[in-house]
C-alpha cells in the first residue's frame, strides 16, 4: 500500500511537470532581451546603487545562470545568434547593422518565431530589431504577427545629445534618417531628441501588454528587445532621480518595472502558470562611456570583446510551478541554446538548417547532472576567431581587438576613447578560479592549451576564421535586398586634386562634389598602374602588377584610321568585372574607351563578359576627340568628322598664323558615349544591370565643345599652346582644361539625373575614379597652375603618389549615409572581390581585397598587408606600400639593383623624405615582397625585375 502512494505521488508531481501542456494550452513564451546591460547591473547579480525587485524576484523564484554567454558581444551578431541557435558569423551576420544596409538576416533562416508559428503561436516583438531595416529583413517578414520598435540601435540618428543635426563635415551620421519607433513596417513615432527617448520603454511595454490580453485564450510569444540601457540612456519622467546611480539606474529602475508589469498582465490573466518568461542581455556594457555604462562586476573588458565582460551576461528563467524555485547555476550555456530549449518546451520543430545551440530544459528543471555544453567558441568581428573555451578553460587566441584598458572613460553621454586595434596576446585562463582573466596559465598547463587549439582548427574547419584566411565548410549568405545596379565612371588622367571635392579652387565640379556629400570620399585610393592600358587590365581582372597579363602600354599600330590595331589584348578567357556581373545575372555594357584588344582579336570586349560595347578599342584613338568613327559591338560607327592627326602639327609660327577651328570637329566623341548609356540605362530600367562607363575625359589632347571652355575664358591668365609638347595647338589651353574637366562632372550629373528620372538611384551604387594621376608636362596642360595633383610627388607615369593615388567616390542614395569620409587604403584592383561580395558571387581569383565592409559597414574591413606597383616602361619602377610605410624602386631598367627609396606616408605623404637609411629593417621586407609577388613579364620589354 505505502509503495502504491508513493507511486501515485510520483506519477501526480510527473504530470505536474511534463513539458507539453494540456490540448490547445501550450505554453507561452515571453523572451525580455537588455541592450548592453553588463552582468553586474542587475541587484541579484551584485548591483547595490538602485534595486532591480521584479527582474530579482523571477531569479528567486526561478533559476539563474552565472556562466551564460552571449553569441557575440555587439548588437546584430548577438541577436541573430538568440533568435535563430546559431553563431552569427554561420549566418553571415556580424558587428552592427547600419540604417539603410542592404544586408540583414537571410530570410531562408529560421527564427524563434517562426517555428512557434508553426504550432499555432501568436508572434509579437516589441522593441529594438537590428537585423536588417529593410522591409524584406524586418520582423513581419521574420514570423512576427505584429511589430513595435526601433529597428536599429538608438544612437543611429541624425542629431546630437541635444538634439541638434551633426553637421560635422565627414560626420557618418549626418545624413541617417530620422529615428522612429515603428508599427509594423512603416515609423510610427518619430524620435528627434533624447526627449523623445524617454517614451521608448514605456511605448513598449504598453504594446507588450496589449498584445498579451489580446492572445490570452491561444498560444503567445513575446519578444521584447528594449532599446536600453544602450547609449544614449533615457528614462521617463516617473524614473529621472530615483536611482543612486543617476540616468542608468534611473533607466534600470524603469526597465524593472516593466518587467513588472508584464507579470501582473499575467497574473491578471491567470496565465503566470504557463508561461516561461526569459531575461538576458545582448552582450556586455560599453565602458567608454563611464557613468552611462553598466558593470561587468569584474570581469575583464566590456562590449565589442570576446573577454568574459564582453560576452558574460545574467540569464534568468522563470515558470511557475515548472522551474524549481531558487536555483542558480554555474553550468556553461549561450545566447544560440534559447532556441532549442524554447523548441523543446514548446514541442516545435527544429529549424531546418544546421544550428549550433543546444536545449536547456534539463538544466531549468533541476537536473544537476545534466550539461549540455561543455565547449563554446568565441566570435568577435565578423569571422575572426578569438577564442575557445571548453568547460573552465578558456583559450584567448592572438588577435587584433579593443581593448578599454589604459583609457578613462567618459561620462554624461560622451564616449571615452578606446583602442581598437590592441594586439591581444595569446593567454590560457582557468576561468572557475579566475573568472576576471587575469593570470595566464599557458606556461603551467601546455596539454591543455594543444586541446583548446585542436578545438579552435575544429571551429576554423567548420565556421572559418578570418585571421587565419580559412573558409568555413558550413557557413550561408547573409540575406540581401534586390541586387542593386552598378554605375563604374573611369575618368582618364584625372589628378588627385581636380576635384572640389578634393581640394580644387579653379575648376567647377559641382555634380562630382554633390556626389561626394551624398556618399564617401575616399582619400587613400590607389589606381593598379600610372598609365591607361594596364590601369584597366588590373581593375577589370583583379590582378595586381605582379601578375597582371597587361602591364603597360604596348602599341601594336599606328595613329592613322587605316593602321589602328590597338594595345596588347586580354587573353581569351579571361575573368573580368563584365563576367562576374553577367554570371550574377546583370546586364552588362562597357561604353568610353577599351585599350584592351581590338574586336577581331581576344580582346574583344563581348567576348569578356559585356553583352554591349560602344566607344573606342584603341586608346591611342582617344588623343583626339573628334575621330572618324567608334565601334559598337564590333562593328565601324561612323562619325560625321574630317580626319584629325593629332600628332602631325608641330607647332610653328606664332596663333595668328594657326587656324584652331581645324583641331574642332561635329560630332564629340563624349556626347556620343553619353547618349549610348543612357540608351543603355533607359533599356535596362527595370533589371539589375551593371555599366562601365570609362570616358576619355580629360585625357589630351585638349579638345571641348565651345560651352565648356567659354565658362573659363578669362577666368584666369592664359596664352596659347602651339603643339610644341605634342598633340594639338589650343588658343585657351587652361581654359580648355578645365572645362574638359566640368564637361566630365556634367555628364555624372546627367547619369544621376537619368537615374532619378527613372526612379531608380536608391537601387543603383555608384563608383566615381580615375585610371592615374594627372598628366606629365605635355599637350600644354599646366597642371601645377591647378594643383592637379594637391601637392602628391609625381604624375602620370610615376608611381609616386602623385601618379597613383587617385579620387574615388561612392554613392548609394538611401542606403550609404552621405558626408562620410573614409581613409582605409584601397587599390582597384580590389573592384573584383567587392562587387563580388556586393552581388554575393564566389570571389574569383583575385589579388584584391573587398572594401565592401569601407561602404556598407556591415563587417570589419580587412586591410591589404601589401599593396604592390610595377610600371615597365618610363625608367622602370617599383612601388610597395605597407601601412605607414612606402617603398619606391626607380631606374630599374638601367639598374636592377636600384636601391630602395623608403618614405613614412603617415608623416610625409608628399614624399619628400627618403627614411631608408633610418629605417633598413623594412627593407628585407620589401624584397621578400618583391621577389614573392613578381611574376615573369610575357612581354621582354615589361621584365624589370629578373
């Protein structure tokens, strides 16, 4: 009898406890996620200048952890990991999205939402997002029956902590949208000033609570990711002064509240007996910010570090009469096990694809021998391995990463600084007896430390690891919107300082600098190669110098009509932009001038991945710009122009005696490009399509139509060119300089303008450069009245930097924030690999570096450890840059041997001091450079360096 009551109890305190609930009585789920709330800011995890009772109370009367880890320790990354059981970086997501990104969580994953939708669950999320502000990446599309919140973090506005527009010039943030709490996915309440902010925790708890009575009879999850305590901190009126910690625990005090106000909605309802509410954090607190930060309670570092007061942060569970009252737990868990556990409760299926995150449950029941997990991978930056941990031990790998030590942090709204770049050391921590990470063990423990890199080689084969250049087996495409058109503008021997934008006072450009204000100007943007020919070989193919088929400017005819044979060819089947773009299923066009290979030969154009070719093959045929003909598509277009040798007048006699109008003609080889690709964009309106467009501008000789040069007459002092430097004589030679130069600029604005017209510029991204710097002494350009060069040593020609650093703008209405300004050095040669990532295509082959990550900001940027020069022809030169430090061979033709020039760009970007005998270490450097990346020229006239 007594072992039959016992059996009955038993079987009563089972059934009490069965994780599915009684028909059409699932259990609800409520998920209240903090924005960098470190794992010190709650009362029952230490916090003693305010009181936290409600959020206390669910860990008193449920279970906490104290070795919970979030997915990563920055914004996006760690919310994709809680929503969806992965590690971010499986799923392409890392660091923080930005307003108007074209990227987000891939629709194709499966989050949280989803799979309780599945089973018959209401779906509602209130609060911050920041997985993509896209409508296609917002939370409707994601499995979410209802939405209310900022879909980004709240220190992504256009204004100060005052309230006022940033109108610092080069400010990012000047051009963001106004911030708003969205209702579904359209602003509903628009936030101007940290006033404003005030209403935020409030909007959102009250939208909480009405979604939860509206559901009360059927299955519900909540999703509540409040904006706080995130900078910049506000709280509402009821909560300014209550705290002994000021505005953050004023905010904290609010955020409790609200917590628990969200309990008595369910107590009210009679639904606090099936519902599982979860508490946590999205990663630790943002230190820098002294009195508007949290507390790590000890442990080492804060947000955007894989150290455990980066990613360490308070989890609590709470069911009533289903979690065991009162337990805290030291076992290991992560941001990607929520899923999995909730799917277990809830007897909803597991996502479809492969995730990382395993269940819970045992451990919220009591179990004390379950552990689930043993080991954790740390991720910070995108893909870049940092760590690894397996039970206490924790193996902090070497690593570039930010580090807040060494620095006072700043207070009342105000970041302190930090240092982004620390060369973090390798270091072993026994994190059970030293959880702060203070004593490296390595020295005492080496077995260990070969079992956690053994674990960090199991990690690298499976997620990657971009510090090692490893490619994970099993990682999947970030989510992208529509792919947008690409507009390539390739002016023709335009100097670094010819541009407003850029520095210039004489010349107009006022399309080209509006562009600028609308996107980014980069400042440290090299051209592949000096001359015409090889500069685009390397920007079409992605191969630098070194390896590039065409390496200078090899003529194989004449200047005349019947002898135009063109430049050294590409070889047939060669990768370019054209291919790439055309495989990712783009309209493609090259219209302006080739100098790659004549239409009967590999060179072709069509033949290289552009459906469509209008312009010039022959680049020597672009010294005149009223030539007899172009060619499209292979075919002879003629021009209503008398035949001009441009290279015949020798200029004698004084300009009373030369009639200029014989260097004019009818039809100007420019406008005729124009009208094609605009043709070309008229066409092509309604689907992705991708245009290079390399006008001849402002390349000699000096020609214009009569309206661009009359702007500039008597602008400034002149006298007339007779042809004694070559290429044609000129009455006007500066004023027909510069209005080459605006006649340029006007025709980006006609492609600006024609994509409005169609109303499609938020859909196109557009690429603005130069193929090198401003020309040598001839054709009678003055380029030193102009300062073409702004300064930089060298031109056309050299690999100085005035012959290589050129102008690049970029411009993305809509999704780019304008006024930015970027220093990050990029070389076109990395044009490949960054419209491959822009489409999402493998990147080929390429010497080239993305700079997406520069334009989007999405991910780290990675930088170039080299970025490598040869020019054949002139005397012969080398160039190598690293970092700071530049390294210039010259003369090579004459003397292979030619010592190297070492100059600190950092200190001296005009070149002037050669610091080679100050600084011989480099150059060992330079030579294994050298000798590694150079391969042997095909044509002998290019070898220079064996």
């Amino acid at each position: 009898m007594k072992q039959l009551v016992i059996t009955m109890m038993a079987l009563i305190w089972a059934s009490t406890n069965l994780i599915s609930a009684p028909k059409n009585k699932k259990p609800n789920v409520i998920l209240i996620l903090m924005d960098d709330m470190g794992y010190g800011d709650l009362s029952c995890y230490g916090a003693l200048q305010y009181e936290t009772p409600n959020i206390d109370r669910l860990a008193h009367q449920g279970i906490r952890f104290t070795n919970y880890l979030a997915a990563q320790a920055v914004c996006s990354a760690s919310r994709a990991g809680i929503l969806t059981g992965c590690y971010p970086n499986r799923l392409g997501i890392s660091g923080a999205l930005f307003p108007n990104s074209p990227v987000g969580l891939n629709p194709e994953e499966e989050t949280i939402a989803e799979i309780l939708k599945d089973q018959g669950y209401a779906t509602g999320m209130f609060g911050k997002w920041h997985l993509g502000d896209k409508k296609e990446f917002l939370p409707k599309q994601q499995g979410f029956d209802e939405y209310v919140g900022i879909p980004y973090s709240n220190d992504m506005w256009p204004v100060d902590l005052e309230g006022k527009p940033i109108t610092t010039p080069g400010a990012y943030k000047q051009d963001l949208p106004v911030l708003s709490i969205f209702d579904g996915d359209e602003p509903s309440i628009y936030l101007r000033n940290l006033q404003d902010q005030e209403q935020i925790t409030g909007v959102l708890t009250r939208r909480s609570i009405q979604f939860i009575e509206k559901n009360k009879d059927k299955p519900f999850f909540v999703y509540i990711p409040h904006s706080m305590p995130h900078v910049p901190i506000a709280a509402s009126m009821e909560f300014q002064g209550k705290s002994k910690l000021g505005l953050y625990g004023d905010v904290m005090m609010e955020v409790d509240w609200s917590v628990g106000e969200i309990i008595k909605t369910l107590k009210k309802n009679h639904l606090e007996e099936n519902t599982l509410i979860i508490f946590t954090s999205d990663n630790g607190p943002w230190l820098n910010y002294g009195n508007h930060a949290g507390s790590t309670s000890g442990l080492r570092e804060g947000k955007g570090t894989s150290f455990e007061g980066g990613q360490r942060v308070p989890f609590i569970a709470y069911w009533k009469g289903k979690i065991q009252a009162g337990q805290v737990s030291n076992k290991l868990a992560a941001a990607m096990d929520v899923l999995p556990t909730i799917a277990e409760i809830t007897q909803a299926k597991l996502p479809k694809k492969k995730i990382d995150g395993l269940s819970l449950w045992p451990i919220l029941q009591g179990n004390k021998k379950a552990e689930p997990r043993k080991e954790f991978l740390y991720y910070y930056r995108r893909n870049n391995l940092e760590a690894v941990r397996k039970e206490d031990w924790k193996l902090v790998l070497a690593h570039p990463g930010r580090t807040y030590e060494g620095f006072l942090p700043a207070n009342d709204g105000f970041a302190g600084q930090v240092n982004e770049n620390f060369a973090v050391p390798q270091g072993l921590y026994d994190l059970r007896r030293d959880p702060g990470e203070r004593y490296d063990v390595q020295a005492k423990y080496p077995a260990k430390v070969q079992e956690l890199l053994a674990l960090a080689d199991k990690a690298r084969e499976d997620l990657g690891d971009d510090l090692k250049q490893i490619k994970g087996k099993e990682n999947r495409e970030i989510g992208r919107i529509k792919k947008p058109n690409v507009v390539y503008i390739y002016a023709d021997d335009l100097g670094y300082g010819e541009l407003g934008a850029y520095g210039q006072k004489l010349i107009k450009t006022p399309f080209l600098d509006a562009l600028a204000k609308q996107g980014i100007k980069f400042t440290q943007h090299y051209t592949s190669a000096p001359v015409c020919a090889p500069a685009r070989c390397m920007l079409l193919t992605g191969k630098h110098a070194g390896h590039a088929q065409i390496r200078g400017n090899h003529e194989l005819g004449g200047f005349t009509d019947e002898t135009e044979r063109g430049q050294m060819p590409l070889e047939k089947g060669t990768f370019t932009l054209g291919t790439l773009m055309k495989n990712a299923g783009y309209q493609t066009a090259a219209i302006g001038k080739w100098g790659l290979g004549m239409a009967d030969g590999t060179g072709n154009p069509n033949a290289h991945g552009f459906d469509y070719f209008y312009g010039l093959l022959d680049q020597k045929q672009a010294h005149n710009y009223y030539p007899t003909h172009l060619w499209e598509n292979g075919k002879w277009d003629t021009l209503n122009n008398a035949y001009i040798n441009v290279h015949q007048f020798q200029g004698k006699g004084a300009p009373a005696d030369i009639d200029f109008k014989q260097f004019q003609g009818k039809e100007y080889v420019v406008d005729k490009m124009m009208n094609k690709a605009l043709n070309f964009i008229d066409k092509n309106k309604s689907q992705p399509f991708f245009l290079y467009l390399p006008l001849p501008l402002p390349h000699l000789s000096l020609q214009a139509p009569e309206e661009a040069v009359r702007t500039y007459i008597g602008a400034f002092p002149d006298s007339a060119y007779l042809g004694k430097k070559g290429y044609t004589p000129n009455p006007y030679p500066r004023a027909t300089y510069a209005g080459m130069i605006s006649y340029l600029d006007s025709q980006v604005g006609r492609i600006v303008e024609a994509l409005k017209k169609y109303k499609i510029n938020q859909q196109t991204i557009i690429f603005f450069s130069s193929d090198n710097g401003a020309t040598f002494d001839a054709g009678g350009v003055d380029t030193e009245f102009f300062q073409s060069t702004a300064g930089l040593r060298g031109r056309k020609q050299d690999v100085y930097e005035g012959g290589i650093r050129e102008p690049l703008i970029v411009a993305w209405p809509g999704v780019i924030p304008g006024g930015q300004v970027n220093h990050h050095p990029t070389v076109q040669y990395d044009m490949l690999a960054t419209l491959a990532e822009l489409t999402g295509q493998p990147t080929p082959e390429t010497d080239g570096i993305s700079f997406l990550p520069s334009i989007l900001r999405h991910s780290e940027q990675k930088k170039h450890p080299f970025i490598y020069f040869e020019f054949p022809e002139k005397t012969g030169q080398v160039a190598i840059r690293m970092g700071r430090w530049k390294g210039v061979k010259s003369n090579l033709k004459k003397n292979r041997q030619a010592p190297w020039e070492i100059y600190d760009l950092e200190n001296d970007p005009m070149e002037h001091n050669n610091v080679a005998n100050q600084h011989p270490e480099i150059i060992p450097q330079l030579d294994s450079i050298l000798q590694k990346e150079h391969q042997p020229a095909k044509i002998p006239a290019w070898e220079i360096i064996h």
